[in-house]
C-alpha cells in the first residue's frame, strides 16, 4: 500500500503531465485551489469518489495511482505534448479523455464478463521507416495489398471500414477534433488500440481516415500515439499511410476492371500473342475507335462504388497512370465547380450520408456489457449509473430497459 503522501505526489505528477493548473483541476471537481494543494502535499485523504473523478479528468486508470509502480506518462499525456492544440482545446481534450476512459471501462468489462477476444490482434507488419517519398508510396500500397490478403477481401469493396477496423481488435470511435486533425491513434495498456476520426469532416473522408489510421495501426505500432494532421501530410509516415488508405480502400486490379467495363483504361489497338513451344503468333485487335477518355461520369462512378471522395478517386486514378496529367487537370477542375455532384444526381447515385451511417459499434457494445454485468450482479447500480453517464446514454432510458423505473 502506498501513503497519503505518495498518492499526493502521484496526483500531482499527473495533473502537471496534463498540462493542467491546482486552479483548473479545483473547478472541475468543485473545491477550492487549497484543497487540491493539500492532497498532492499529503496533509488531506483523498476520497474513492474524488480519486476515481481525478483520474478520469486526467485521462488514467485510477488503480494506475494505487500500484507498486506509477508512471506519469500515459499515452494521452504524449500525445499532448506533441500536439499542444489538442491539450489547449479544453473541449476536444475533455472529449479524448472521455473516450480513453470508454475504452479502459470496456475493457474492464470484457475481462468482468470474459467476453474479450483474444485471437483478435491486429496485424503487424515491422518495415523500416520510409526514407524517400517513392518508398513510403510502395510501402503503404503493398502493406494494402497483403493486408487485403490476410483478411480474404480480394479486390472488393469494403463496406464499412469501421467495422473492419474494430473486426480486428481495435476501438473505433468518430469524435470533434480540430478542422486540420482528420484521426488520432493512442495505444495504451488497459485500453487496447483506439482510432478516433474526425466527426466534422464528411462521412466519406471518415473512411479515408479510418484506413488512414488503420495504417498506423498495423505500420507504427512502436507509437503510444499518432495525430494525423493536414499540415503533415508531406511528413513520410503520413505518405505512407495515405499510399495505404487508397490502395486499400482502391485495390488496383478493381479500379482497372471497372473502367475496362466502361469502355476505358484499354489501350487502342490491344495485341494478344499465343506460344505453341516453338514460335509465337500475334494478333492485333483494329478498334473502330481510339480510347475513350475518362469523364466525370466515369470519377463519380468509381468514387460510388469504392465509398470514397470523387477527388479521392481522381488521385488514385492519377497515381495508377489511368488518366493522364492533362485530363487529371481538367476533371479536378469540374470536381471544384461541383460538376461531379450534378453528375452523381443524374445518375441516381445514394448520398453518401445516407449510404453510410454514423459508426456507434463502441458504445453499442460498450452500453451491452455494461448492462449484462449489472444483471449478472457483477457490478453495482451505483458502477452502472456511472457507466450510463460516461456514456451519456439518458439513465431513464437504461432503467426502463430493465424494468427498474
């Protein structure tokens, strides 16, 4: 057992890796800035309900401050201070530090109940980091490419990229970042592997975000935590994972089946060549016409049947040399003038909105092992009151569900 003094210690080492002030942390628990000095000066008992509120405000497992050994820096405290807008946001923080705590009760539910899945680990693939652009490029397309493999998805589509994503052991969450953050990864004992994209941006950059961030995942697993940020999309890391997220989402062979099936993506005048062990004979195939370039029609057709953005697919088609530099420029300037949503409604094509619905997998599971372990008397009404708040599930809801109002 640790002393009163060493608890003070631990609490103050904590709130000072957050970044916070005794000011702050006195007005979110509703006492004055002498009180919290006397518990990290160990004059003053900190009680189980005042310990348990400072250590979700600080982002921590509350029994990490009664342990043999104490280490101050959790993974929300480094990511903090590599990205000092999201610690200066006090409302992105509280929200992150919401989510952690999410994702430490669920595991601590999953080991109450034991419904964890152990077989379900993600993948890891150890490269070395990128040393050049063109080599964080092929990196990312080929972890895509066998990572699509292992998973048995061929070169389909993927539906919901979420589910995918939590499919192989890892949180899923969408949440309000700043405009330029498009997704975070944090790893951290007693927590797993959460990826939270950005609630802000449309439902068909959250995909590309969720691949995105999935690429870190399986490519910079070595990382407490990673912040992807528009600003630092020309770091390496950030190339690579961005080569990954198109690639899979986009497998190679699909986008040129597809466009074959449109009449495009073929060259002229295609030559076939047959071996009988001797010679070679060759035929010519004399097209009436040349190849059709690609339009708009063809870009908002790939972009529907992929889920991604019609830019997102005038990139890919860019980076896999199916459009020249030339019609690459002129169909990004009618995606900029909106021509790409006028021709998305003329061929009767799903808003994307509707198509895709918000991803709430985590709090479903979340809310149901919280409520099967209160009914299995694992834990308290009082645990599971404090799980619906954590949740902001309305408690009247989750009384009614169980008779209880």
């Amino acid at each position: 057992m640790i002393d009163r003094r060493e608890l003070g210690r631990r609490l103050r080492r904590a709130r000072e890796a957050c970044g916070l002030t005794q000011q702050q942390v006195a007005e979110r628990l509703g006492v004055s800035r002498a009180t919290v000095a006397q518990m990290e000066l160990g004059n003053r008992e900190v009680s189980s309900l005042e310990l348990d509120r400072l250590a979700y405000l600080y982002g921590r497992d509350i029994r990490s401050f009664l342990s043999p050994r104490f280490d101050a820096e959790d993974a929300l405290t480094v990511l903090f201070r590599a990205d000092p807008e999201l610690a200066g946001d006090e409302v992105v923080a509280a929200e992150l530090r919401r989510y952690v705590a999410l994702g430490r009760e669920l595991s601590a539910l999953e080991e109450l109940l034991g419904a964890g899945c152990e077989c379900c680990v993600p993948a890891q693939y150890p490269l070395p980091p990128p040393e050049s652009r063109w080599e964080a490029v092929r990196q990312g397309e080929r972890i895509a490419q066998e990572e699509r493999s292992r998973l048995g998805l061929g070169d389909c589509p993927i539906p919901d990229l979420a589910a995918l994503v939590e499919a192989q052991g890892v949180r899923a969450a969408t949440v309000d970042l700043p405009e330029g953050v498009s997704g975070l990864t944090i790893r951290e004992e007693g927590v797993g592997i959460l990826v939270m994209v950005n609630r802000r941006h449309g439902v068909l950059r959250r995909r590309f975000s969720y691949a995105h961030e999935y690429a870190h995942v399986l490519l910079d697993r070595d990382r407490v935590g990673t912040v992807s940020r528009s600003a630092d999309r020309g770091t390496l890391l950030e190339v690579r994972a961005n080569a990954f997220a198109a690639a899979f989402l986009m497998p190679a062979e699909r986008v040129h089946g597809l466009l074959a099936c449109l009449g495009k993506g073929r060259p002229a005048r295609p030559v076939v060549e047959v071996y009988d062990e001797e010679a070679v004979v060759r035929g010519r195939h004399r097209a009436r016409r040349g190849p059709q370039p690609v339009q708009i029609f063809d870009v908002v057709q790939l972009a529907h049947v992929f889920g991604v953005s019609t830019q997102a697919a005038l990139y890919r088609l860019r980076s896999l040399r199916l459009v020249s530099e030339e019609e690459f420029d002129g169909l990004r300037l009618q995606v900029e003038q909106g021509v790409d949503r006028t021709a998305r409604g003329i061929m009767c094509l799903p808003d994307p909105e509707a198509q895709y619905p918000p991803h709430t997998e985590l709090h479903g599971r979340f809310m149901a092992l919280a409520v099967a372990a209160y009914q299995q008397e694992l834990i308290s009404r009082a645990k599971l009151m404090e799980l619906v708040a954590l949740a902001r599930v309305p408690e009247r809801e989750v009384l009614r569900l169980l008779g209880e109002t």
